[in-house]
C-alpha cells in the first residue's frame, strides 16, 4: 500500500508552480530543491528556467493510483510558458528544447528518488540537438544517457543490462572511460539501448517527448515509494506522508567538451567544517557521473585552472549563498561551453565534527546567534563524537589511503555487497562493506555496516554524502586499492613497496573516517578526546584544547544556561555515579538496589525469598542490612549534595531463584542414586511454589515488598542509617525512596507508614533530621489512569517508561524485539520501536495526563523519568514539553539528555516568541 495517509483538497488547488513564483519556505509544497531553486532564482543567480509540480499532486497521485486531473493541463500550461522563454520546443527536430525531471523532497534523500535527465531526445531530434550544438558526439551521447536512465527509472529494466553494454562497447573500443567512445560508437550504442528496452519490455522507447516527460513525472512520484526510499526515510526518521515534489528544468549540458563539465561543491567542508574551497568537478559530463563516483573527479580548487571565469563566479555565489542562508550549503552546478548555471542549493549534510564547528564558526560571524547556534547540533551527533578512535601510537598495518569522507574508526569483516552485510550484521558480525562505489540499492548494506570502503568516488559521491548523513564511517576514492566484486577481494599494494596483498571476504578490516586511511587487521582504539573533556581530563580553555573540543563546550555551556530539564543518572554503584557526576549529571534518578544484589550475593537474597521461618527470614534481612548500607554510604558520598533516588527492591523472581529445569533434573539424577539432597528437595519445592509463567507481571516490587515481611524495612533502614552517618561525617546526603510498581494509592500507603515510622526511629538514635523523601515508581497503566490518588502519598513520581511501554503495548521486550519488530518497521507499523523513542500518543498520554492529574492534588509533585527514553533525544524533547523537572539515563548519555534539554528550551523559547 502507499505511504501516503493524508487527503488534500483540489477545489481550487494549485499543482504547478514555476521557479519564479516559489521561495525557500516553501519546502511542505515545493520540496528542498524546488523551493531552493525558486529561491536562487528569487536571488538572480543563474538557474536554467522550469518550473515545480507540488507534494500535494504527488500526495493524490499515491492516494488514489493516477494523476489529478487538472495537472496535465497545468503542466501543459507551464511547458508552453517554458518553451516561449527558452524560444524552442519540447524536443522539436531541429533545434529540440529538453529538459531534466527530478525529484525533490522537503528533506534531502539523496540518491533515494529517481530522476531522468534529456527528456525530449528521439530518433528525430538528436540529430537537431547535434547541429545545434555543432557536436555530434555529445548529441548521441546525451541520447543514450536517455535511455539509460529512462529505461531503468521509468520501464523498469534491469539497470545492469545498459552497464554490459556500455562496458562491451569501450572493450571493443579499446577504451577505459565511456568519454573515449565516438559519435559512432554511441550511436551503435543507442541501438543497443533501444533493443534492451524492446526485449525487457515489449515496446519500442517513446519518442514523443510529451509522453518521456509525463512517464518521467509520473516515475518520480512512484520512487517516493521504493524500498529503498522507505528504508531511508526510517533510517532518517522521515514521515512517510509528506511526498516528493517534481522539479521540470530546461537542461544545460556539461558533456559538451573540456570546456563544459559539472560538479559539486561546498560552501565549508562537510568533513572537518574548514572554511575553504571543498568540492570536486568533472569534465565533459553531466551531474550524475559526479554523484555515482563512476569517474574518478577532480578538486574544486582545479577548476580555476580549468575556467577562472566560471571558478570566480561559483566563489561570489557560494559567498552569496551561504550568507543568505547563513550556513553551509551543498551545491550542483553545470558548465556550459564557459556558462556557469546553478542547478541545486541546500543546507549541506555534514559530520557531527563539522556541525559543531560551523556552529560556533557562523556564530562568532554574526550571522546567528547562540540560540541558533543549539538548533544546529543535536544528540545524535554529539554520540557521534563520543565514540572511540584509532590508537595511531599502535602498530599499524597501512595498506591504502583514501578521501576522509565521514569519519569514525570503523572495523569489521570485509565484505563485497550489502546482501551479506545484511546477512552477517544479523549474525552479530561487525562488517565493512566494500565496493567500488555504492549506489542507492546499497542502502541496506549500507545501514548493517560499520564503515563503508569505495575505490572510487569523492566527498560528493553517493557513499560520502549518504554516510555523512547517517554518521556512518566512510572512506571513498581510495585509488589504489583494486575491489573485485565477483572474486569478493580487495588488492592491495604490499606495505613494502613490493608486490601485492590480498584482502578476502571475511578477512578483518579497519578504517578510519577522519584520515582516510585504510588497515588490513583490527586497529585499537582510544577514549575520544569530546569523552576526555567530559570527564575532565582535557580543558576547554587549554592552549592545547581541540578545536573541536573547544566548539562542544561552547553549545554545551550555553545549553546548560538555557535547560529547564534537570539531568540525573541511572548508576547503582559509587564508580558510575562519579563518572556520572563528571559527566554532568545532577543526582541520581535511578539507583537499581536489585543490581546490588547480583553476583556473589545473589544467594543472599535467593535465601530470603526462600525463607519458610521468621527466623530465617530475620538472618537473612541481617545479613543483607549492613552490605546495603555499606553501598548506600558509597552513592551519598559519590553524589553528595545532590539526590539520589534509591528504588526499592524490584526482583523479577526468575532471576534471584535457581532455574526450574536443571533443580529438577538435578533431583531426578540424585532421586535415580537414593542420594537425593534434602536441602535441593526442600528448594525445588519452594521454586515450583513461586514459579510464574510470566515474572515480569507477578510477584516484585511492592508486591514482594508487601508478601516478604521486613524487606523494605530494611532497606529504608540501611538508606537511613548511611544518610545519618554521611550526616555526621559532614556530608549533604539527599535520599529520596522510591517504591516500584505502584498500581494502587493503598500499596504505597502502607510502605509510606511504616517508612516514616522506620526514618523517625533512625532520625532519634543519631539526633539528625533527614528531610527524607518517599514517592513512587509510574511504570503501570493503572497507576497512571490513578496518579491524582497516588500523588496524595507521594513526594515524586518517577516514569518508569521501559515497563510502562510493555504493559501499555502487551509487549515482552525480551521477546518481541527479536520476534517481529524488524517486520513492524519493514510495513511501517512503527516509525521507530516504541522502546528506542517514547510512543507519544499511548504511553505519552499517559504521562501527560499523569502529570496534569498528579499535579493537580500536589502542585508541588517532583516529576521525572528513569527509563531508557531519558536519554533518547526525540524523547528529552517530549519530557520538557509535558513539564517534568528532570529526565535519568545512563552517565554516557548524560551529555547528549543535557544538550538536547537545551535544545528543547531554546525551541519552546523560539516557538514562544514568535
């Protein structure tokens, strides 16, 4: 079924809109590049004319199987217009108009949707175009181009069939690169597309140039829907509704000699966010040979060689532009026989290193502010740069270099097409896909892999600028490496200058994406230097301080100014919580007390749960007493002065009881000798009394709390006593109790009462006041629906969005992720898994409307989350939008909850204001 949900009215609608009449907020109905263009055009740069059907045609076309009706006319309309400007017509014989037909989504997909460029060539018109133009060469090299990639993107023909082909005809040349192929040969050449097409589908290639146009139109709105372009938008979180705009442009030619050409540039490099001249260009060939990385392209900086006039002129405009959009932005231009016109502009994909640098860079020019500033960063990028590099003090084994094109240290399995990376990522392999280059039907493989490796390509070619956006490791154009896709082998040449070595599939591989450097084996790797400033071994202001480093502390201080969200931590033991601390976190919001109890004292707990006698049940809480208190006097001093949420004991009984099979079997085996032990006869009696089918809904938290007399007695008792003692040794301990899965205001009554009764004794023996707090654990659907109750009992409410989300959606996490999940997303069921980002409209009703209501009976309730969502940035925004005081997740995540925290005030603040 299509991915399009939405119903648009088409009373008075208008689906077509010339470059002229659009601007750059336009992008809903217009798409990035058509807004753009319009945008560019608006700025009197020079952009060949055309004009841009609407997402909203795309949108009914997908709804309802055909075009609206009235989108024929208005393209007519509009090409008539077209056809009088440019003083020509759509593929009239002797002096043809053509035209290219591009997709064009409000957010970039690059390579994802279909175009087709020379839309209006046939049998009659080429050789108009090739008088016109004085080249017959180019004339019938456009054609076949045509063809190529009508045949592929509108028919649907194998793309591979037209590859065999074109490289047939260089063998028979004798020719390395298509360019070195005549008039002649391309013109046998198109006689071989022209069968291909024929016998793939069983009709001759149309040469009406109306009805190219029409099926090209209507092709790009279908490729809104491809496999590839859905994966994509999941991988990027893109809504599937929005559609894809239609962009119609007279065409420019840049395979019209060594005085034409195209390229692609940058306004900063996307790589490092370096001012500078980034991009690469190509003679004598049209745009997609520079994103397809199927030649080897040169440095921008070699065009003011090659035409200083064009180069001046693209430097004036990508001042121009960057000013106006003050930021970095990616460009497509073409050459025509020394013409420069601008075929594209958008705010340029770039690493996570680059945003934070251009960040700060545009700031310290005045062209935005520090507000600005945080909306051009985000979390997922600032992970980015936590993640390890190369230890480039090891041992090495250098075996090529290439263009640092994402960067990251990336090892794994070499493999050669994304069906296996797919196949050994799912495996639990790491893997590095290695090609010669990629194109958009690696996406998969792309996605499964740790890095991505091409021999040919730049900063500009697909891999590059599809791995940047998914911050994904990439090396491209590594020249000197020779990848054998069909032998699974990367050749390289021997470290020692002296013959070759062989990479096979499977053989480890590592890469780096910052150096563009190539090594056979597995490479260490070290803390990144954004990890070592967190923890406070590299200083912001030291002389020495990285550049980059230097940028994440500016963003990172301003955000913190500006948070409203608090940041806490999910640690249970004093070495997490003071790396936590180091980190920036503001407490603990999650001490797990059950995670104290694992390893060599799991026993301890197992033999109070299996206590038959008070007197057992007293020896084994005695026991349990001063080791709980020993690890609370850790966490108060670790965190002293700022709170800590100590949750009370919350065992899923499974995991504290010996497994049920192998008791059993155990017994059996010693029944079977007369040896039975009666000690494992009494315990697999206990076990199979308080065996569950489902554990994670039965006897834990406050139930155990509430069956196990004395139990969360004694723990209030060791967090009091270590408070006490924390007291007297002049600390600032700042406890706050909280009791797990509450589903009734009477449970939490009866562990408050006696709580408070345990606290007070403790307060008299050490003469202290503790000022204590007791609250609750919101992790059911019932305590939710009930939370204005709960609330008259309790100081805080804590979100505990992991259970939350299994009881609202009947999910077993453990389960279900590996079950159907992958399926769920394949159909679009869910945009990302509810466990990864909080599913607002289910369980973030609930938390919204616990608040209101726990609000409501307590205005001065403590809210915050402790579940994995309190670290996810998607999920930060929404906390600070329902109005909770802080958000708890793992101490590496704390940097990425504080940026976005921030990020999520300064975008109420802007929402505000305007």
């Amino acid at each position: 079924m299509p991915e399009i949900h939405h119903h648009v009215s088409t009373d008075t609608t208008k689906f077509v809109y010339a470059f002229t009449e659009g601007n750059k907020d336009l992008k809903d109905l217009l798409g990035g590049k058509g807004a753009n263009l319009a945008e560019m055009t608006n700025l009197g740069l020079p952009v060949p004319p055309g004009f841009t059907i609407t997402t909203e045609a795309c949108c009914l076309y997908l709804e309802n199987g055909t075009e609206p009706p009235a989108l024929r006319d208005e393209v007519g309309e509009h090409l008539a217009a077209l056809e009088r400007q440019m003083d020509k017509r759509l593929g009239q014989a002797d002096d043809p108009l053509l035209v290219s037909v591009r997709s064009g989504a409000k957010f970039s997909m690059p390579g994802m949707m279909d175009t087709v460029l020379n839309i209006g060539l046939s049998d009659a018109s080429v050789t108009g175009l090739a008088a016109q133009a004085g080249d017959e060469r180019f004339a019938w090299d456009s054609y076949r181009r045509l063809i190529q990639m009508f045949g592929k993107t509108v028919l649907g023909v194998d793309g591979e069939l037209f590859e065999e082909a074109l490289e047939e005809a260089k063998e028979v040349k004798g020719a390395v690169t298509d360019v070195e192929l005549d008039a002649a040969d391309l013109r046998t050449l198109v006689d071989r597309f022209k069968d291909i097409v024929r016998t793939a589908t069983g009709r001759d290639f149309p040469q009406d140039p109306r009805e190219q146009m029409d099926l090209a139109i209507r092709a790009v709105f279908d490729s809104w829907n491809t496999d590839r372009a859905k994966l994509y938008r999941r991988q990027e979180r893109i809504p599937g509704d929005l559609g894809t705009a239609v962009n119609v442009c007279s065409m420019v030619f840049g395979n019209l000699g060594p005085d034409s050409g195209t390229g692609v540039a940058f306004t900063r490099d996307p790589a490092s966010g370096q001012q500078g001249v980034y991009g690469d260009y190509l003679q004598n060939a049209q745009g997609e040979d520079v994103v397809a990385g199927i030649r080897n392209t040169v440095p921008l900086a070699d065009l003011e060689q090659l035409d200083k006039k064009s180069y001046d002129e693209l430097m004036q405009i990508m001042e121009t532009l960057e000013l106006h959009y003050k930021d970095l932005c990616d460009i497509e231009f073409t050459i025509e026989r020394g013409k420069l016109w601008m075929l594209q502009t958008r705010v340029g994909k770039r690493t996570a290193a680059a945003a934070f640098r251009i960040a700060t860079q545009l700031v310290d020019q005045g062209l935005i502010d520090e507000a600005e500033a945080l909306q051009r960063v985000n979390g997922a990028q600032l992970a980015q740069l936590m993640f390890p590099r190369f230890d480039l003090s090891a041992t090495a084994d250098q075996i090529g270099r290439g263009i640092a094109a994402s960067p990251g240290a990336a090892v794994g399995k070499a493999v050669f097409d994304s069906y296996t990376a797919v196949k050994w990522s799912r495996s639990g392999e790491k893997v590095i896909l290695i090609r010669r280059e990629t194109n958009p039907d690696d996406l998969d493989g792309m996605i499964a892999a740790e890095g991505i490796l091409t021999s040919r390509g730049g900063k500009t070619s697909h891999a590059a600028v599809v791995a940047r956006g998914m911050g994904k490791t990439c090396v491209c154009g590594a020249e000197d490496l020779e990848v054998d896709t069909k032998r699974r082998q990367l050749t390289a040449p021997a470290p020692d200058g002296k013959g070759t070595l062989v990479i096979d599939e499977g053989d480890v591989v590592s890469i780096d994406g910052s150096t563009g450097k190539v090594y056979r084996g597995e490479v260490p790797v070290v803390p990144s230097p954004v990890v070592e400033y967190f923890e406070g071994r590299m200083h912001a202001g030291a002389d020495d301080a990285d550049e980059l480093v230097q940028a994440v502390h500016r963003v990172m201080a301003y955000a913190d100014r500006v948070r409203r969200l608090r940041v806490r931590a999910n640690a249970d033991n004093a070495e997490d919580a003071a790396r936590a601390r180091r980190f920036g976190a503001q407490g603990i919001g999650l001490c797990r007390t059950e995670h104290m109890f694992l390893g060599e004292r799991r026993e301890l707990v197992e033999r109070l749960i299996l206590a038959d006698t008070d007197t057992e049940r007293s020896q084994a809480l005695d026991a349990l007493l001063p080791l709980q208190k020993g690890d609370f006097k850790e966490l108060f001093e670790a965190m002293d002065g700022l709170p800590v949420t100590v949750r009370l004991l919350d065992p899923p009984l499974h995991e504290f009881l010996p497994d049920i099979t192998e008791l059993s079997v155990r017994v059996a085996l010693a029944e079977a000798r007369k040896d039975a032990n009666e000690n494992d006869l009494r315990l697999l009696q206990a076990v199979h009394r308080l065996h569950e089918q489902n554990p994670m809904l039965g006897l834990r938290g406050v139930r155990l709390g509430l069956v196990i007399p004395g139990l969360f007695t004694m723990q209030v008792r060791a967090i009091a006593e270590a408070a006490a003692e924390r007291k007297a040794a002049k600390g600032d301990p700042r406890a706050e109790i909280m009791i797990p899965l509450v589903g009734t205001v009477q449970e939490l009554e009866i562990v408050r009462d006696e709580a408070e009764r345990v606290i007070e004794e403790i307060e008299r023996e050490h003469g202290v006041e503790l000022k204590l707090t007791l609250g609750t654990m919101i992790e059911l659907p019932r305590a939710a629906l009930t939370a204005g109750q709960i609330a008259e009992s309790a100081d805080f409410f804590s979100f505990g969005t992991n259970d939350l989300t299994q009881t609202v959606w009947g999910f077993s996490r453990d389960d279900v992720e590996a079950s159907f999940f992958t399926a769920y997303l394949e159909k679009g069921i869910f945009g990302v898994s509810p466990f990864e980002t909080i599913d607002k409209d289910g369980v973030g009703k609930l938390v919204s409307d616990a608040v209101a209501d726990g609000r409501a009976t307590r205005p001065d309730l403590k809210l915050g989350v402790c579940g994995e969502h309190g670290g996810d940035p998607e999920s930060v925004h929404f906390f600070h939008e329902v109005g909770l005081d802080y958000v708890s997740c793992s101490p590496f995540r704390i940097p990425v909850a504080r940026l976005e925290a921030g990020r999520a005030a300064a975008e109420s603040a802007g929402s505000d204001s305007r």
